[in-house]
C-alpha cells in the first residue's frame, strides 16, 4: 500500500502537466479564486468575496464568515503553490523531483 499523498505516477503527471506552465497554474487559480486582479503572483490573490459589505451582518458570524473564506483562499493559494514547486521549472525525473521537495521541505 502506498502511504505517500502523491504517488509516483500522480508526480509524474504533474511534473509533465505543470512543469514551466505558469499560464496553466494561472488558469487554475482563475477557475478557483474569482479574483480583482489576476495579474498579482501566487500568494498575492484578492478575490470579490474580500471586497463584500458585511455590515447587516452581526459582528460574531461576520467574524466566522471572514475567517473561513480567509482560510479557503489561504489553502487554494498554497496548493497551487505546492502544485507548482511539485512540478518544478523542467522536467526532472521522479528521484530529482522527491530530492528538491525534500530539500525544500527542510528550509
């Protein structure tokens, strides 16, 4: 059974879809986040939900509601940029690819 959350044939097809496709990275997170301005990198995403009147709504639910899109946003953020350190900047074997994570992993 394999434990990993990505397998070795899963990384392979990232690395082979993602691998120097910033424009496909983009186009996801267009898909996910409907954003104010899309041109801002990974990490930087200000969507319309952020810019919503939440004035008629009482402060303990506006505090719960802000927090959860906070944390959705935070989340697809930060899978897309784990998608792409996975699939990198070239192709690399798999070996390669499990090297580079788990050096990134312990900065």
């Amino acid at each position: 059974m394999d434990d990993k959350r990505i397998n070795d044939s899963e990384l392979a097809w990232l690395n082979a879809t993602f691998a120097g496709n910033k424009d496909g990275l983009k186009v996801l997170r267009k898909l996910f986040l409907y954003e104010l301005t899309p041109s801002n990198p990974l990490g930087l995403g200000r969507d319309m939900w952020t810019e919503l009147d939440l004035s008629n709504v009482p402060l303990d639910m506006r505090l719960v509601l802000i927090e959860a899109r906070q944390m959705m946003i935070k989340h697809i953020e930060g899978s897309l940029i784990v998608l792409s350190k996975l699939a990198g900047d070239s192709k690399e074997s798999l070996e390669e690819t499990m090297k580079r994570i788990a050096k990134d992993s312990s900065k």
